[in-house]
C-alpha cells in the first residue's frame, strides 16, 4: 500500500511540500521573537532555491523509479546534500 501511495503521490507530497514550506517559514516566524535569527532576502532567496529544488529533484526521481528502496536511497542522499550545502553555507564547514 505504501507504494501505491508512494506512486500516485497523495499523502507523501503533500507531507514533502508542506515541510518544505514549513523550514521556509520557521526562520520568518523566529525573527518575530528573537534578534539570534536575522535573514535577508539573500538567505530566504537561497534556503528557497536550495529547499525548492532538492524537493523538485525528488518529484523527478519518484516520478521516474518504481522501488520504494530508490525513493528512500534517493531521498536519503538528497536530505545529505541539503545538509551539507547548508553547513557549508552557514559556517563555511569546507
């Protein structure tokens, strides 16, 4: 059943889609409360980029493979990446 679920998209995307939006907006709704958390346009602009795309990038993959193992391979080395490009981005790790 999850595969199905998987395939057809449904409760999957929707959940991907709405974390996304939710990492979006969690640094907008800290600013509101703290001066530790100050984004820009700039840092919202790349977090959107970064964050939109990885998302865009799994519809394609999930589009294209059939094996929920793929998925998960794949979405797992697309979550790595994003970390990794965000660390690098934020404390400039490498």
């Amino acid at each position: 059943m999850t595969t199905t679920m998987f395939r057809t998209g449904g409760q999957w995307r929707l959940a991907m889609w709405g974390l996304i939006a939710a990492l979006l907006l969690l640094p907008l709704i800290a600013m509101q409360f703290t001066r530790e958390v100050a984004w820009d346009a700039a840092d919202f602009a790349f977090a959107g980029v970064l964050l939109i795309g990885a998302g865009l990038i799994f519809e394609l993959a999930a589009w294209r493979t059939k094996r929920l193992a793929w998925r998960l391979a794949i979405g797992g080395a697309l979550v790595f990446a994003v970390l990794l490009i965000w660390a690098d981005a934020a404390v400039g790790v490498f």
